[in-house]
C-alpha cells in the first residue's frame, strides 16, 4: 500500500529550522518515510504543496532547505483543476487557501488508494476542511 504525507506550513518550516523544538520530531517522522522507500522503492511520497512552499517562505535554492531535498519531499504544483478543488474545499468549510491546498492533496493521495496523513499545527482548519473532502475517513491528522 503506497503512503502519503503532506506537509502543512509550520511542518515545512521545522523541516528546515534545526533550531526548531519540533525539529527531530519532524525529522523522525521523515526518515521513517525515506527508511520505508529504501525497504520498498516509491512506496511512500511527501509532498509540500506550493502553496505552502511560498507561505513558509521556503526557497529550495537555499542551503537551510536541502534537508527537503536529502528526504525526498516532493512539491506538489497547483493546476488549474487542483485549484478548483480547493476553491469548492474552501468554499465549503473555510480556512485559508494554503490549507484548502494541504486538505486537495490528502483528498488526491486517498482517492489513489494511498495511507494518507498530513502534518500540521492546525488542529483547527485542517480538520473541517479534511471533513469536508471526498474521502474525510481515509486521511490522518498528525499534529506537529
């Protein structure tokens, strides 16, 4: 069974702050990831979509994010039908448009057939708009 994770903005940002207190646990969760495609090759994704990239300010081109690089974690671009998705998640239940992208993404790896989790400090958003997606059962809520 593939696994898919997404990362929500203060995930993304622990990632590349060592100084972070949430850092290792980010790490942890990471590497458990990268330890499973060693074991079994692509069957497990990470991914950040843009839109979190721009709202965490992270540059891959910067050395501080080369660990997004080193453990794999993938963008995830926002097309023109991701978009649309994520207008009628947010329409529905609120929240931002970063997180109307977190929750489209969940909603894309569950509807694959994926074991899917995202990570987040938002206990508050995330689920309302993961509740209000296409498959609310099939996605994991993993607080930072």
């Amino acid at each position: 069974m593939m696994i898919g994770v997404v990362l929500d903005n203060e995930a993304a940002q622990v990632v590349t702050d060592p100084r972070h207190t949430k850092h290792r646990r980010m790490l942890a969760i990471l590497e458990a990831v990268a330890g499973r495609n060693r074991r079994r090759p692509s069957s497990a994704q990470v991914v950040v979509p843009t839109a979190v990239r721009l709202e965490a300010l992270l540059d891959r081109r910067r050395p501080t994010s080369s660990s997004l690089g080193r453990l794999r974690v993938s963008d995830r671009e926002l097309t023109s039908a991701r978009a649309d998705r994520g207008v009628e998640l947010r329409s529905a239940a609120g929240g931002s448009t970063v997180d109307a992208t977190v929750a489209q993404a969940a909603e894309e790896f569950a509807a694959a057939g994926a074991r899917t989790t995202i990570v987040t400090a938002d206990l508050t958003d995330i689920p309302r708009l993961v509740a209000a997606s296409r498959a609310p059962q099939a996605v994991n809520i993993t607080a930072i």
